[in-house]
C-alpha cells in the first residue's frame, strides 16, 4: 500500500493510504460493490411533537421499482429503554419506527425501499401522513422550569464558592452561550447491511466497530458474534460516527424483511435531524481573584437540552473543575427535555464549549485585574490536579503559553482594547489557554509476519478505524519501529470486528491506544521468536530470528492497557492558542489574520498527520466563532438551516495562516511510548482566543456564539472601554 | 425527484413553443438553483427546456454606446470579459463576490435574474409560504426573519432577492430584453423586471409566461473610475448577502455628477436607492453628505422581529461603499 522506506515514528511521512484515497480506491460504507442491492430513503416526520394517526403509502407502493414502504405499523419489534429518558453511550440500542409518536421535527416515520436510490426518494415523497398535532417543546427560554439533574456526578465542588467569592478583590459573573452545531464529516452516514439467517454483516461508517456490533445485536436481540461490521475507511466522524444511529437499525431491519441486502444513505439534510448534534450550552461563569491575581472561586453552570427520549449531557464544566489552581469550585449540569433530536458528543465534548466560557471569563478578569491574559493563566498554573488531587502526568500549559507569546510577538498587542489600527480595521490579539483529557484505552492487535526473499513483511489487523485523522500511517510507523523493518513492509488492515478489539477512534484516544496495542503484538511477537531461536533481536535481526526458527510465517497478539502509573495521574494534553483579528470599523465583519497554536500532548508520532489534527481543529474553532450554527425555526421547530448554503463553514480566505508547535515531549507515565491525543485539542478555546482578540480590537465582549456580522454592528463597547 | 421530460431545442423558437406545449415548463440554463430547487421539491416542472447552448452568448457593443450581453452567457465569462471589467468594472465586481467559481461558471446572466430567494420557508415544503404555496401563508412574517426585508415587503412576504449581478444592474440603469411566444420581443428598464410582493409573492418578476430572457443591455460604460461594490456575509466567500450596496460615482469638478447606487439583501428586488441618489447628485462627494444620504437611504425602512440590525448595517454599508468608490479613482 505504501512505498516509504523510512523506519519507526516521529517523522512526517505521507500518509500509507493516501494513494488509494486520490485513485478513489479507498471504499466508504456505502461504495461496497454488493450484490442484488436494495435501496432505503427514510422519511422524515413534518411536526414537532404529536401522534401518526394516518399513513397513505397507496400512492408510493404503485411506483415502478417500490419493493416495500415500512412503517411503525410492519416495522420489527426492537428492544425497547428500560427506562424513561436513558442516557446513551456509544453501544447504547437505538429502537426506530416502534410507535406512532413524533418527538421532533424531522424522526424517522418511515422508509422505502426499491430498487434504485432515484426510485425509493421519489417513492419517499409520496407517502402521506396524518398527524394529530401537539404544541412542541422547541423554546430553551420556555423551558428552564422542566430542567433537571442528570445524574449525581453533574454536580461537583470542591471548597466553599461562596466564601471564595466574598474573600475575592475582584469578581466576575457572565453568561455565555453556544449554539445547537452539527458534525457534518464529508462522508455521508451509511450502511450497507445483509440480513442472513440471523447473521448481520454491514458495511457502516462507523468510529467504534465493536460498539456498532452491539447496538446492532442488542437492538434485534441476536448475539454479537453473529454480528460482523466493517469499516476499513471513514471519512470523518467528528464524533457523530461513534454511536450507530437509526439507519444502521433502518438497513439491517430492512435487509432482514426483504430477504436482500439493502443501503441506507443518510443524505445531507438528513444529516442535520438524523445523526447528532451538539447542544445549545447557556453556560453561567463566575470567578473570584485576589488582586494579585490569584483565582479564590471559580463556578460554572451549564444549562442545556436533551431528547424527550434519550438523555445526553455536554460536560462544559469539566475544564474548570481542572484547568486552573483554585480552592473553591463549583460546577453543575442541567438538562431540559425538548422536542429536538438527542444530541451527542461532538469534537471536544465539553471542552470546545465550556473552554469559550472559561477561557472568555479569564480574559474578562485579566482586563478587570489590569493583568496580561498570558500572566494571569500562568499564576493561576498548578502541576495538580485540583479535582482529583492526583499530579497531573506532565502538564506543559505555561510553556505553551509563554513560548507561544515569543512566538506570537505577543508584546505588540495593543494595551488598551481599540486602538490599534490599520486603515478602515481594528486589530486584536487574543490568547486561550487549552486542555483536553487524553485517556488510553484497552486495545488488542495482532501481527502477521511473513519472510520473503530474506526481508520481513508485517501485517497488523485490529478493529480500530481512520476516520481520516491517519490511524493507518501511524500504526504502520509503530510496528516499523517496534520490528525495525521499513514502514514500506507493513500493511496494516482496519476496519473489521473479526480483528482484535479496540475502542475505535473517539475522545483522542486513538493514537495513544491503537499505537500501543500494535507495540504489544509486535514486542510479544520479538519475544516469542527471541525465545523460539534462542537469538536476541538486536543482534540478529527479525529476518535471522525467523530463519533459524525454519518459519516463513508467524502470528502474534498483544494487548497494551492503563497502568497503575496512569491511573495514579491526571492525563490530560495541553496548549494555547493565539489570534490576530483584524474587525472592521463600521460593517460588523471580522478577518483572522494569523494563528498559533502551541500544543503539548505528548511523543508526535507523525508531525504531517497531527498538524493535519490541529489545524483542522483551529478551522472547526473558527467555525464556532464564524458562523456555524443551526437555527431552531421558532414556531414550528424544524431546522431552517438545513444545507451547507445555509449552514456556514469556514472557507480557505476566512483561515489566513496557521501556525503550530508541538512542544518536544515523551509523557511516559500515560503510556509506554509516551503519547496523548491530538485531534480533540486543536479545537478546544480557539473560539475563547477570537472571542478575546475581537474584544481587544474594538472592546466589545461578544459573548454569544457565532459572533456573525448582525451581531457585532450592533454590539456595545464593555463599560470602562474608552 | 420527481419525473420530468427533458428537450434541448436547438432555436429559441423550438423552445418558446416547446413551452406552449406544456404551462409546466422551466427554462434550464446553468441549473445551479434550478435543480437545487427541484431535489427540495420546491419547483416540480414536468418539462425542462434547456436553453443554456441557445445564441445568446456572446457580449457585443449596442446602439446605444453600450454593450449586450447574451442572456445564456455564464456568469464567468461575463464577468471576466474585457470589455465588461474596463467599462462596467462595478459590474465585474459584484458579479465576483457571488457564489463560487464553480457555481459561477455554471450560471447563465439571464438565471442570476431568476434565481429565487433563499428564504427558509420557501425552501422547506413542509412550512407555510405564499410564495411557493399561495394562500399557505407566510412563515417567515412571525418566524424566524433575520435575513429577511426592511423594504417594500408586504404582509404575504418578507422575502428578498439574493442576487448580486442585479444590484449592480440596477445601479446601472440596464435594461432587459424578454422574448415570448410568437416571436415578438420587448425592452424593459431592469428596475421594472423585478416586482414587490404585494399579494402575489409567488410572482418574482414582471415577465409573461413563456418568456425567455435574451439580452442584458448595458448603458454606455459608466463609473469606471469610482466604483464600489460592498457586500456584508457571514464568511468571505460562498454566503449570500446579509446587505450588499453596489456604488458608482461620477465626479467632475468636485461634484458628483452621475450616480449609480442599490441595494441588496433588503427588498424583494434589488432596492435602487433614489432618493440619496437626487440628494449626492450636484453635491460634493464629503463623508457628511454620505451619511446624509445613506440616513435618507433608510428613513422609509420597515423592520421585522429579528432583522433591525440590518438598518444600522445599511447605513454603514452606503456610507462605506460610497467611501470606498471614491477612494477607488483609477
């Protein structure tokens, strides 16, 4: 698959697979060439809130191609929640089409299936539905009454935050809002499922195979060993790939009631009301500080929604239970049930929006303090966990800071918000600091070995995924090092449950994992041919080993997990971020000039692939800040930003230039070859960072995310600003 | 989708009778909305006529001193054309911010003149809108109406017009040639071609059915020199105005002597802006003048629930594109 002769990790080869990407030789889920495919279009409900009290599918089942339209009516019975309001996980049953309730605009009602996709999107539009309507719950403000705890640990505190409020100097207390955002990773949801005497293969994009496997069979109730899902590429997940959603359950029910198998694409609007989202978080921060700037309080309160029938909660409060040295800290979580969608972890759950309200609440302080942004964070530094008392594996943030100020030529920042200018602008600098747990999980792998002509080839198999972030160019790198032969002589194969398990790829604990596990096959492998010739590796090489052992093969399997070490510490990635925004005077626009971002998470195994990794988090940051939000139509609740037209992305000219620097560091305490996660920390405070320069700029506190031009023409400058 | 005949005439009279044949007919140019419209099943044509490879994409010099261009040119071309960027280079200019290359290359001049607006309720067939749906009422009046008029706009329809091409035709004074059935054609002013809501919102224009768009006849070459076109969006590309202003000044002997100055993102038409244009006219071109006018501009503007914003933006908006045309002096 590959042609680099270089050995080991640590240097910025190509990626493994990028030639079969450009050739379109990489399958995707739905680009399977299976035969005798059926083709399934899910319809969409039309209210918010009500009960199905007619279906007309006459006029969809006479059109040419139609093989069956399924309904609640002739739907399977699925296994149902035992309880109200769950709470999901990525493994969690995903029952579909079991009632005639509508819990929000745009829930599966129906499905058709027929020959040809053109056919069942036709055949789609044309089942009609009588609904007896109910008044939605679709207004967060309107809702506050019905918001509840989710669970005990949506609460914490440590310390007494009153008394650390009335011991500050100096307090501050905002509110900061984020809004309902989507995932939208290039490649669409899909499945291609085969129903076969109770025995389920699917090809799904999916992040977490072995999760896929589970919701699949605990969903039909059959056993997980019947259940075979392959994903050997992912095109993006951003999180909203973790958790088999509905339309896996679509196409498996489908294929097992056509006796055939069958494809469900998601399609893009779909990809708004039928995956994820991430919730809209009113997030309440108060702080306290010393005049010296030390923080006596920090508080944090996150009110948001949920589904009327799965609960998920955003953990914002997590990054100020932890981000900074405070005696006294209280964070709480609560949840409204509405008639939307059940949201779900998006890049950075938590982090990405509870480190704007942090972040932002910082910088608000430092201007109250008459302190540098930079000086404050780096005061209020501490090498401890406060949440957990444990010390922290390694924790680099004032490095990142203080370098990435040097770096920045953050000295010409201006000292008094609005006044520095160039010709019809305004410039800013802003800075964030970041933080981002870097967990390591279980993860099993096996190695092939063969000789060939004196050289040794090496296959690793493992049910990890690349959902495009380089999974397979790093493991690659992994077991070259660890077997000393040229990444060119290892294939490594993804994507499959009938390879060794892992948790796939989710909360940046991919490269940690998937990396150690391929070292464990490999070293168990050296071992056992070490023992096998009586011969030691480094003498002979792998090739001699095998010969003297007369094999022309070998298979091996190796699991590497946490320590006691690792769990004896905090482990979490760090970095800092810093932006120039140039605001325009008069019109409300705002450009980013240049961005840094320093990060510090641990040994790079592949310096082109994670910086791949963070700046597609500062882009997905900027994003935050830009533009991207989905608007709640409020009388009827469907979503009005429904295509990419109207749901903005950034484009190339809104992302100047960005700059990043990993800071040289092995963090051997959170696993043997010392890595962490990089593809959640890009994101995380990038939109504080803008926030912050766009204040420096002009003054103006822009505490509502995105902060689009209708916004800042008519803000207001903070009180005090000249 | 649903199911449609498809023709490729190869005479404008072949097409003009092929949408005799069939009231359900759509003109296809570049189809960039055309089709998008129709995969949301907001327009369900039974015929589609293509017209995109009919003559009429050339530019050529008019009789009036000015240039035609063909209605079935792309929006590239055209804008990219030598003669349209030294003699209409506002023209070039707002033609440029619209879109993508990719989607301008596509669309034809006569479908920027057609294209329909962006208003959610519009494109969502399960939501209210007369203008799709008449008599279904309009969602947007006491919904979600940020992006939506402060102009002209009536109780039926707060929708706008999204083009960019057209605020700079309207503060051009073009006019648009329309062929219908039978062979007969006429001139209209451009500012004629687009209509207010009023109670028929399903009606974005003043053409007859069957027509097809021709020509685009430019004056002779206007603001060469002192030229603006500001366009206020929430990203830098690929985002429809939130509020455009196309500005084009003459000045002799520190005056203004001609202007030419619209609006987008505000009406259901382009929104020429005719009173602050007679106020600058004969006046000097001083940044108090411009605010003046750009005050004059907006005192007859009508806002909505979420859309007051775009008063103070409109004001800024004039006042910076006149600013910037006449710091443009080539």
């Amino acid at each position: 698959m590959n042609t680099d002769i270089s050995i080991g990790t640590g240097n910025p080869i190509d990626r493994v697979e990028g030639r079969l990407k450009v050739m379109g030789l990489a399958k995707y889920a739905s680009e399977f060439n299976v035969k005798n495919l059926a083709y399934a279009q899910g319809i969409n409900s039309t209210i918010a809130k009500g009960t199905i009290t007619a279906i007309d599918t006459s006029e969809a089942e006479k059109q040419k191609g139609v093989i069956k339209v399924l309904t609640y009516k002739n739907a399977d019975k699925l296994k149902q929640y035992d309880e109200e309001l769950p709470a999901i996980s990525t493994s969690s049953i995903q029952p579909v089409l079991q009632s005639a309730d509508v819990h929000y605009y745009g829930e599966y009602v129906g499905l058709v299936i027929a020959e040809t996709f053109e056919q069942a999107q036709y055949a789609a539009s044309l089942v009609k539905y009588t609904y007896s309507e109910e008044k939605p719950d679709i207004d967060f403000d309107s809702s506050r009454a019905k918001a509840y705890r989710p669970t005990e640990k949506s609460d914490y505190s440590r310390g007494d935050i009153s008394q650390g409020l009335a011991e500050a100097d100096v307090t501050l207390e905002q509110i900061y809002n984020t809004p309902i955002e989507h995932h939208h990773p290039m490649e669409l949801h899909a499945i291609i499922a085969s129903w076969n005497n109770g025995n389920v293969e699917a090809y799904a994009s999916q992040q977490i195979i072995d999760d896929a496997t589970l919701t699949i069979a605990d969903t039909f109730q059959i056993e997980k060993k019947n259940v075979r899902v392959i994903a050997p590429f992912v095109g993006g997940g951003f999180g909203s790939k973790l958790h088999a959603k509905q339309h896996v359950i679509l196409g498996v029910m489908a294929s097992k009631q056509l006796g055939r198998p069958v494809q469900m694409t998601v399609t893009r609007n779909q990809m708004f009301t039928n995956t994820n989202l991430r919730q809209r978080n009113e997030q309440k921060i108060q702080v306290g500080a010393k005049s010296d700037g030390s923080l006596t309080a920090l508080s944090h309160d996150t009110l948001s929604h949920t589904s009327t029938y799965e609960e998920f909660q955003e953990s914002c409060g997590t990054v100020t239970k932890m981000l900074y040295k405070t005696p006294n800290n209280k964070v709480r979580h609560r949840l409204m049930p509405m008639n939307l969608q059940t949201p779900f972890a998006m890049r950075a759950p938590g982090e990405a929006t509870g480190s704007f309200a942090l972040e932002s609440a910082m910088d608000e302080m430092a201007w109250k303090l008459k302190m540098d942004p930079v000086d404050f964070r780096v005061k209020n530094d501490t090498q401890v966990d406060p949440s957990s008392d444990k010390p922290f594996s390694s924790r680099l943030l004032n490095e990142c800071l203080k370098i990435g100020a040097k770096e920045f030529g953050w000295e010409d920042r201006p000292q008094k918000p609005g006044t520095k200018e160039e010709g019809n602008w305004l410039v800013g600098y802003g800075v964030s600091g970041a933080s981002r747990r870097a967990p390591y999980q279980k993860t099993s792998a096996k190695v092939i070995l063969e000789l060939k002509d004196s050289e040794v080839f090496a296959t690793i198999q493992m049910d990890a995924t690349d959902i495009g972030t380089g999974s397979y160019t790093i493991i690659a790198q992994t077991a070259s090092e660890y077997l000393n032969i040229p990444v060119a002589q290892v294939d490594v194969e993804l994507g499959d449950s009938d390879f060794p398990k892992t948790l796939g790829s989710g909360g940046s604990w991919g490269a940690a994992s998937f990396s150690n596990g391929a070292r464990a096959a490999c070293e168990n492998a050296i071992a056992s041919l070490e023992e096998k010739s009586g011969l030691k590796i480094a003498d002979a090489g792998l090739a001699k080993l095998m010969r003297s052992g007369n094999l022309t093969s070998f298979e091996a399997e190796g699991t590497a997990e946490p320590d006691e070490e690792f769990k004896n510490h905090s482990v979490f990635s760090f970095g800092a971020n810093f932006t120039e925004v140039w605001v325009d005077k008069d019109t409300g626009v705002f450009r980013i000039k240049r961005m840094l971002n320093v990060a510090s998470c641990g040994k790079i195994l592949n310096p082109k692939t994670a910086f791949g990794q963070i700046i597609g988090g500062c882009v997905m940051g900027a994003g935050m800040v830009i533009a991207e939000q989905t608007k709640v139509e409020p009388n009827y609740g469907n979503f009005i930003t429904r295509s990419f037209a109207d749901y903005h992305v950034p484009v190339n000219l809104d992302m100047a230039n960005i700059d990043v620097i990993f800071l040289p560091e092995e963090d051997k305490i959170a696993n043997k070859m010392g890595i962490k996660g990089v593809g959640e920390l890009g994101i995380t405070s990038v939109a504080a960072s803008i926030a912050n320069a766009i204040f420096n700029a002009t003054g103006k506190r822009m505490r509502d995310l995105p902060i689009t031009p209708e916004k800042l023409i008519v803000a207001e400058k903070e009180p005090g600003v000249a | 989708m649903r199911p449609f005949t498809y023709t490729q005439p190869k005479t404008i009279e072949e097409a003009l009778t092929a949408s005799v044949t069939n009231s359900d007919s759509k003109y296809l140019g570049g189809g960039t909305n055309l089709v998008d419209l129709m995969k949301e099943d907001v327009e369900r044509p039974s015929q589609i006529i293509e017209v995109a490879d009919l003559d009429f994409n050339t530019i050529t010099s008019n009789d009036t001193g000015g240039f035609t261009l063909g209605a079935m040119l792309s929006n590239s071309e055209t804008a990219n054309h030598p003669d349209i960027r030294k003699n209409y280079p506002l023209l070039s200019m707002a033609m440029l911010s619209a879109a993508t290359a990719q989607i301008r290359n596509m669309a034809t001049n006569g479908g920027n003149l057609l294209q329909r607006t962006r208003c959610p309720y519009f494109f969502e067939v399960s939501m209210p809108c007369n203008k799709r749906e008449p008599g279904s009422g309009c969602g947007a009046l006491e919904g979600a109406n940020s992006k939506h008029a402060i102009f002209g706009w009536s109780e039926s329809c707060v929708a706008t017009h999204p083009s960019d091409m057209c605020v700079a035709l309207a503060a051009l004074e073009a006019t648009v040639t329309l062929q219908k059935p039978g062979g007969t054609s006429r001139t209209i002013e451009f500012t004629d071609f687009h209509r207010l809501p009023g109670d028929q919102p399903e009606k974005d224009n003043t053409m007859l059915p069957g027509e097809i768009i021709t020509a685009i006849d430019l004056p002779s070459p206007k603001f060469q020199s002192n030229y603006h076109y500001l366009k206020i969006r929430e990203r830098s590309s690929y985002a429809f105005a939130l509020i455009s202003v196309a500005a084009g000044l003459q000045i002799s002997g520190g005056k203004i002597t001609d202007i030419g100055l619209a609006m987008g993102g505000v009406a259901h038409k382009p929104w020429k802006l005719i009173k602050a244009e007679a106020f600058l006219t004969g006046k000097m071109p001083t940044k108090a003048n411009f605010e003046q006018a750009a005050e004059l501009a907006l005192r007859d503007a009508k806002t909505l629930s979420d859309n007051e914003y775009k008063v103070t933006m409109g004001k800024k908006a004039i006042v910076r594109a006149l600013e910037q045309a006449l710091a443009k002096t080539a």
